[in-house]
C-alpha cells in the first residue's frame, strides 16, 4: 500500500514537472497544446479515497496554475474532473473490480480507452471554456478542445503502453 502512494508522489511530480517544463511550450498549428497532467487521475486505484482525488487533483491544478500563471483554471478542471471520475469510471469498468484496480491499457483494454477519451474531453472541455470564458468563437474553441484531446489522449495512451512494459520487464 505503501508503494503505491510512493508510485502516485513520483507520478504527481513527475506529470506536473513535464506540464510546465515542456508541454506547455508545444503548441501544434496555433491550436493543440498536449495537457498529459490529467493522467494522473487515470491511474488512480478505483477505491481510493474520493476526498484524496479530490485534494490530489486540486493540487496539481494549482501547482500548474501558479508555474503557469493562469489563476485557479486548471485547479478548477481537474477538481470538476476529479468529482466526475467515479461515476465515469463506472461506466466502463465493471462493479465488480476489486478496489486496488488501476486502470490501464493492459489491463482492461478497451473500457481504459473510453475511459481516457471520456475523462480527457471533459478536462478540456471545462479547462477551455473556463480559459475562453465566452461562446463568442466557439468554433475555434471546440477546435482546440478536438485537437488538444486528440494529441493528449495518444501521449496518455503511449506513456501508459510504455509505463506498464517497462513495470512487466522489471518483474521478469
């Protein structure tokens, strides 16, 4: 139990560190900026407390906030993000999963994919019309909502795929 809170610190800094660093320095066509921190939330347990994934969440948000100086957006996002993500989480995944489950692509395949393209659309989306604060360009805003989940979800998908090969290697 132990190492998994030690796994999620070092996942915590490491997404936040890669967020400002360099993610938010890449921005494709004027449009698509990767946001790959909300990952985070991907690979906490289904059991865990819904109070620390609130907290966790809003801390990350904040931290990226103050590093970012965009006051308390992506706190917000990933707060809203953070209370929907149990009744997100059960639509893909079964009842039944025992409460240590962590979503991921080898685990659950298919249900992990929904749940990420589910999870990362509504992030965006939240984060991006609190941003723009105004339907006057819609278009250009959904436009960045597409393209910013299009590229965020294959990153996620990737470092999840590269992640658990490299855990499997090293129990082998």
């Amino acid at each position: 139990m132990k190492l998994s809170y030690f796994y999620e610190i070092v996942l915590f800094v490491f997404l936040v560190l890669l967020q400002v660093l360099l993610l938010n320095r890449i921005s494709l066509f004027g449009m698509a900026t990767p946001v790959l921190y909300g990952y985070f939330l991907l690979k906490l347990s289904r059991g865990r407390n819904l109070f620390y994934v609130i907290i966790s969440a809003f801390l990350m948000g904040l931290i990226i906030d103050i590093f970012l100086n965009t006051p308390g957006m992506n706190a917000a996002a990933m707060t809203m993000v953070a209370t929907l993500r149990k009744p997100v989480m059960s639509l893909f995944f079964d009842k039944e999963e025992y409460d240590a489950f962590v979503p991921g692509i080898y685990t659950s395949g298919g249900p992990f994919v929904r749940f990420t393209f589910l999870i990362v659309f509504l992030h965006l989306t939240i984060l991006f019309l609190i941003e723009s604060f105004t339907l006057f360009n819609l278009t250009t805003t959904l436009l960045r909502i597409g393209t910013s989940a299009t590229i965020s979800i294959l990153l996620m998908l990737a470092m999840d795929s590269i992640l658990y090969r490299r855990k499997a290697s090293e129990h082998t």
